[in-house]
C-alpha cells in the first residue's frame, strides 16, 4: 500500500510545517528577502504589498526567531532600514521549501 | 500554483523589480554605443573604452540613489559566485576557440589567405557571440524577453553583417556593438522615463494624499 505510506509521510511533514513561515505575508517577505544580500524596508513593503504596520509586526516577529536582521543607517541624512535574512533563516526557509514540495508531491 | 512556486515567483518579481528602471539598461548602450563609434570612427583611441565604466557605472549608481531607490526602494542582490566562474569559463573557452579557428582556418587555407578570411568572416560571428554572454546571463537570471532579444541581435549582427558585405573584420564587431548599444540606450532611457512616470516619489505621494 504505497499511497497510505506515502499519505502517512507527508502527514508527518505537515506536521513539522515551520508556522512562523507558513503565514502568507512571512512566507512573502522571506521569499523576497532569499533573493537579495539585504533589502530596505521601502522595497520590502512595495514587493509584499503590505501596510507600514502589518509590514513591521511581521518582521519584528521574524527578527525574534532569529531569522532576520534589522539594521538601521542613515544615507545623505535620511535613516534607511536595512534586512537581511540570517544563516539560519536561509536554512528555515529552504527546509520549509523542500517540506512543503515532499508534501504535495505525496498528495 | 502551489507554495513552493509561489515563493520562486515571488523571488523572481523582486529580483526583476530592481532593474525595471532601466539604468542597467542605459549603462549597457552607452557603454557598446560609445565603443562602437570609438572603434568605428577612431581606432587608435580604443583604448579610451577602459575609461568608459569608470564613468558610466558610477553614473548609473548616482542615478539609482537619486531617483531608483527612494521611489522603490534598495535591494542589493545575492553574490553569485557561479556567475563569475562562468564568465571566466566563457572567457577562457572563447580565446581557446579564438585560436583554434584561426589555427585551422590558415592550415587549411595558407596563413595570409586563411588569416585574412577568419578575421573579415569569422571573428564577427565569434566577437557577437561573445559579447552575447553577457546580455544572455542577464536574460536567464532574469528571465527577461528584452536581454534575449539583445543577444540575439548581438549573434546575428556578427553573423549577418560581414555576410551581407556590411562590415566585416574589426568594422563589423564596432558596428554591431553600436547598433545594439544605440537600440538599448533608447530602450533604456524609454524605460527610465516611464519608471519615472509610473513611480512618483514617496515624498510627492504623500504630498499628493
């Protein structure tokens, strides 16, 4: 029976889903931020399309689990905030990204 | 579509996001069309092309900070260190093809007359080719229809022009590259303005709520 084998993984996988990812707006901001060494918060917020608010509650979450890291400059006298995802929110997010393909592969 | 497609989607949106102003785009023509009327119109000061990056990319940086960056924003991209082994692979499998074709093309033909024809047939084809790396690593990078188009035009120009008795040797490599970079530059500048158009800045946006 290799389907309910199959069914079984993926419903192992589902379970191990990283939620702090999961979240459509996380996930959007991740996804943008793998592509780049580091990103201000101006092209994050163009590129999800998220409100200043919902933009900043996101990344403070995602700061406090390590996988980003904000930093903050000033260029020509006008303060610019800088992210970049971290080693391990790299990591976090390719594991995501393979769990996510094992598990809809098996459905 | 599911998640893990979306994500590389995702990706690939603000990836394309931080050249759609056009400045790369402008960068690139001036920089081919500034080298093809040197090598066009005056050969022996060629050697000028080396000063042109030392003033177009900073240009192009300048033009970034004050009008790219503050309408939509800063992203630096990723180091992509398979890129630069790539270019120095094609670089060094370009000169090896360089000069086997001409080691076969003067044991075939005798050095004067095959010397002579693979450089007035043969070395256009193989400098298009060439300088059809670049725009073609864009376009895969990007997966951008414009950058296909650009190499293309760079393939064929090397291929057409001395066959069509338009240009060929050296002649034929200047006219290309200015015909390219002219075509790029317009396309840049058309770019940049609808960019500029399209994006008000933050400050005249808020100025306008």
């Amino acid at each position: 029976m290799p389907r309910t084998r199959e069914t079984m993984d993926a419903a192992v996988d589902l379970s191990g889903i990283d939620r702090l990812i999961h979240e459509p707006a996380r996930l959007a901001i991740l996804s943008v931020l793998r592509a780049f060494e580091t990103a201000d918060f101006l092209f994050l917020l163009k590129q999800t399309e998220l409100s200043r608010g919902n933009l900043s509650s996101h990344l403070s979450k995602l700061e406090a689990a390590g996988y980003v890291d904000i930093t903050k400059e000033f260029v020509a006298k006008v303060p610019r905030t800088l992210i970049r995802l971290t080693d391990s929110g790299r990591r976090a997010v390719a594991t995501y990204r393979a769990r996510m393909n094992r598990v809809l592969a098996s459905l | 579509m599911n998640r893990a497609d979306t994500m590389g989607y995702i990706e690939m949106k603000a990836m394309r996001a931080t050249i759609r102003d056009g400045i790369t785009e402008m960068q690139l023509g001036a920089m081919l069309l500034l080298f093809g009327l040197v090598f066009s119109l005056a050969p022996p000061f060629g050697v000028l092309c080396g000063l042109f990056p030392l003033v177009l990319i900073p240009l192009g940086s300048f033009l970034k900070h004050r009008f790219a960056y503050p309408r939509v924003g800063y992203a630096k991209i990723a180091r992509q260190p398979h890129a630069v082994r790539g270019i120095v692979i094609a670089a060094a499998a370009f000169l090896a093809v360089v000069l086997g074709t001409l080691g076969v093309f003067t044991l075939i033909l005798g050095f004067d007359h095959g010397a002579a024809l693979w450089l007035s047939h043969f070395f256009p084809a193989l400098g298009g080719l060439f300088m059809a790396i670049g725009p073609w690593v864009v376009a895969q990078t990007y997966r951008l229809m414009r950058w296909y188009i650009f190499a293309a035009l760079f393939v064929l120009g090397g291929i057409c022009l001395p066959l069509l008795n338009i240009a060929t040797g050296y002649e034929a490599v200047a006219l290309e590259s200015a015909i390219v970079g002219g075509l790029a530059l317009i396309h840049g500048i058309i770019l940049f303005l609808s960019f500029l158009r399209q994006h008000p800045s933050e400050e005249s946006a808020r100025a306008s709520d």
